[in-house]
C-alpha cells in the first residue's frame, strides 16, 4: 500500500526550521503534509509563527498511523522544560509498533529517550550528554553523526536539518543513490555541479515511498 500523508507535530515554540528541507521535497514528490497539535488549537512556532494544526493527537489513532508514511518531531523547548510533549513520544511509540517510521531532530530525540524508544536503537542527538540527563538505557548505542537511520527510526541533531532531510529522503524512497548525494551535496555544500544530477530526477527516480 502506498503512503502519502506525513504527520508533523506541531506545538508552542516548535523549532519551524528543522523539517523545512524535508516537507519542502516531499511535498514535490506526492506527499502531503498534515500537522498534529496536542488539540487543534493554534500554536506558535519559535519563528513567531501561528499554526492551526490539522487534528489533534488524539484524533491520530488506528487506520490513521497504520496508513501513514511518517511521523516527524522537531524540537522545541517544550521537550527541556517538562512533560507536557510526552504525548508526541508516546505516539511515536506507537508509529514504531505499527512499523511506521519516525523522525525526531533536537529536542524531540530527549523526548523519545524518556520514552524508552533509544534503548535498543542506534541514534544521535546534539550530544551525548544532553540524552543521558534523561536517565535512559541507551548511552551506548549513541553515535557521533549527523543523523542516525535505525530500522523505522531517524534522528538527527539540532544543527543538521539538512542530514536530517537526507535520511528522511531515503526512508522513503524519495531520491536514492547519486540523487540522494547530489541533493545533499547541493544543498550542504553549495555544491553546484550537484544540480545537473538533480535535473533527472523524475528518469527513474523512486517517487513516493511503499514501505
């Protein structure tokens, strides 16, 4: 079955700038992006802007998960300051079950450590020791990248959106192979021979995801 709805997870003071690279491209590939509040009342995002979320979490259940291509989490001091995101970890919990992927960039991998969901997966964050003040199990599985694919799993520290965007991308299936390096190379690194590989993209490109 294909997936095309990516739920995004939207709060008070989201980080607006973290998902940018990745809804940006996957709404040019046939996803559609609808954003998830803990109800449907406005929030606003770090970059003052005022978001109505599209459902409320608790509406986001059942056939919902199961036929979605992706829960993203961004960060937001709301992840540092208290429990009040928790619901978000909770629900990634189960996207996992479902075996739908998550990505969580910044403060929202502190989230999923509290939620027990970086025991037993390879993962990175913005350090090291920022996850372990949560008290979680999974101090060794820590890596020192960019961002960390694991299974059904993405995350990604606070200063890589666009690493964080190249995985996302290959999860689904989105650019793979030269493409998927060429647009990271364009836009890491400024990269303008990358463009020309990019020119192609709808020869032979995967489109929109199956998984």
């Amino acid at each position: 079955m294909t997936r095309t709805t990516i739920h995004l997870a939207v709060y008070d003071d989201f980080a607006d700038w973290e998902p940018g690279y990745a809804t940006s491209q996957l709404t040019q590939h046939g996803f559609t992006v609808r954003t998830v509040g803990l109800t449907t009342d406005p929030v606003t995002t770090m970059g003052g802007i005022r978001i109505q979320p599209d459902l409320a979490l608790d509406e986001l259940t059942g056939a919902a998960v199961a036929d979605s291509a992706l829960l993203l989490l961004t960060g937001s001091t709301g992840w540092d300051t208290g429990h009040d995101l928790a619901p978000f970890a909770a629900k990634a919990r189960e996207f996992l079950a479902s075996g739908v992927p998550v990505a969580a960039i910044c403060g929202a991998t502190l989230g999923l450590a509290r939620e027990g969901l970086l025991d037993d997966r390879d993962h990175t964050s913005a350090v090291s020791y920022y996850l372990a003040a949560s008290g979680y199990g999974g101090g060794e599985r820590y890596q020192e990248a960019d961002a960390v694919t694991d299974g059904d799993l993405i995350t990604a520290g606070p200063t890589e959106p666009i690493a964080f965007a190249r995985e996302v991308f290959a999860r689904l299936g989105v650019y793979e192979g030269k493409k998927l390096d060429a647009w990271y190379r364009l836009f890491h690194d400024s990269d303008a021979s990358a463009y020309a590989v990019l020119e192609g993209e709808d020869e032979g490109s995967a489109g929109v995801g199956t998984s």
